[in-house]
C-alpha cells in the first residue's frame, strides 16, 4: 500500500513537471494550424503564377506547377507598364513615411511630453477624429485639392501625410509616456530646447514605435486603391493598386499575367514585414504600456 502510493505521488510529480511543456506545444501546433490555414489563398495565388492554364483549370487540383514557369511575370510587364506602376508607389510611399514619421513624432511629442494647457483637450479632439470614416471626408478633400490645382497630381497622397494621422500620433504619445521624464529634466537643465530634446533624447530611444509608424504608412501607402482612383487620372502617374485594377479590368480572360501582377504587388510587403517582424512587433508592444 505504502509503495503504490509513493509509485502514485512520483507519478503526479512527474506530470506537473511535464505540463509546463506539453502547453506551449498544444499552442505552437494550434498556431501552426491557423497559419497554414489562413496562408493557403497567398500559396494558390504564387502558385497559380506560376502554373500553365491547363493547370489553373485542372480538376482536381493541381497545386504544385510542374515544370513552374515564369512566362506570366513577364506577359503582365509587357502588357502594362507595371515597372512604372511599381516605381509611381514607391515614390508616394517613402515621401509619405517620412512625413508621416516626422509630423506624428514632433505632434505626440507635444502632447506627451510639454505641459501646456490644450494638451489633453487637444488630444481628445485628435482621437475623435479617428471616428469619422473616410467617405464623409471623400468629397469635401476632393473640393480642397481640386481648388489647389492638385488634382492628377501626388500632392493629394503625399502631403496629408506631413500633417499628422490620429492613430499614429496615439501610438507614439503611449511610447513617449514610457521614458522617463528626468531624461529631459536633465536635458534642460544643461540649457537644451524641446525641439534638441526630441532629437537628441526621445527620438533615439523611440526607434521601435518609430520604425512600427513606418511600417504601417509604408504598407498603407502601397496598398492604397480608392485615394489614387479619386485624385489621379493619367495613367503614367497610376500606383501598382491602379495598375492592377486596370489590368483585370482590361484583360480579364488573362488569369496568369493577373496572378503574376497580384504576386509582384503583394511580395514586397510580405518581404519588409519578415525583414522587420521584430521591430515591428516590438513597437507594438512598447507602445501600449503606457496611458
């Protein structure tokens, strides 16, 4: 009786120093299930790129290419200027990161970081325009821009940029609120002013929420579609959106070239966020830290 119970104890012993193990393996298998899920439509669409069109409509499926080819990649850039369109968003996006980096950056500095009275009120002014969507802005922008001459320009997608987002300069006012105030007491008192503070002080040690700002502008500048269809018009100034848009407008029975052009459109990003996954992720946990 005695042995069967210690033979019972060392086993319960046993399991509790086993459970913490089995845990995180249930949850990295349930993550991996879900990922291999959700990425099945990204590995029909690189796959289906690179198939022939037989193989596209072959039942049942075929969802390796044999032999893959290459042949649609370079039918969608003859078709369209898409090395163009490619180039067009490029511009936008990095002129739209930087504004977007800098403008956010100085305003949530101002709200987090000097005390002067407007600043709450102003802030909660800031986070209620978050609530109003934008097709209640389409038209009343549109007249703005229209009376600036700017239309058929990139002025209308850049230049919002340099005046602030809501949500990013929330983001970056909860990073802010997580260095210590003392840092730029200590710089003050050795004479520096709050733009050198900022620079110097803040802007250094906020280089995760900073770099996430710019993820998230580039990403969102990339992908814009309704922006560029309402402001842009000659097709030598389309981004990749517009160009993609027009092409399976124009070439719908062209299902290749169409999944090449999705390919090319969507693999730069898929590509910057494995490059910057950590970053990224880390800017986003440190920015909600602090209210």
């Amino acid at each position: 009786m005695y042995l069967s119970v210690r033979r019972s104890a060392a086993i319960v012993q046993r399991a509790r120093h086993r459970a913490p193990g089995i845990r995180p393996v249930s949850v990295e298998l349930c993550l991996a299930v879900f990922a291999a899920t959700f990425s099945i439509p990204f590995f029909w669409l690189v796959t289906s790129s690179l198939k022939t069109y037989p193989q596209m409509i072959a039942y049942p499926i075929v969802w390796i290419p044999s032999p893959p080819i290459l042949d649609h990649y370079v039918q969608t850039f003859q078709i369209v200027p898409f090395a163009r369109y490619i180039g067009n968003t490029m511009i936008i996006a990095l002129m739209t990161v930087v504004g977007a980096v800098f403008s956010n950056a100085l305003t949530a500095y101002s709200l987090s970081r000097i005390n002067w009275p407007l600043a709450k009120p102003l802030f909660a002014l800031l986070l209620s325009t978050m609530m109003i969507p934008f097709p209640v802005l389409m038209i009343p922008q549109f007249l703005i821009f229209r009376n600036l001459g700017w239309l058929d320009t990139y002025l209308p997608l850049v230049v919002p940029a340099y005046f602030g987002y809501a949500f990013y300069t929330f983001l970056l006012r909860q990073f802010f609120l997580t260095i210590p105030v003392e840092l730029s007491d200590a710089a003050r008192m050795d004479g520096a002013g709050e733009f050198r503070i900022f620079w110097n002080v803040i802007a250094p040690l906020a280089k995760p929420a900073l770099a996430t700002i710019a993820l998230f502008q580039f990403i969102g500048a990339w992908e814009s579609f309704l922006p560029p269809l309402i402001y842009i018009s000659s097709k030598d100034l389309y981004t990749v959106s517009l160009g993609l848009a027009m092409f399976r407008g124009e070439f719908t029975s062209e299902v290749g070239p169409m999944m090449a052009g999705s390919t090319v459109m969507i693999m730069p990003i898929v590509i910057l966020f494995f490059l910057t996954q950590r970053t990224f992720i880390k800017g986003i946990t440190l920015t909600g830290i602090k209210g």
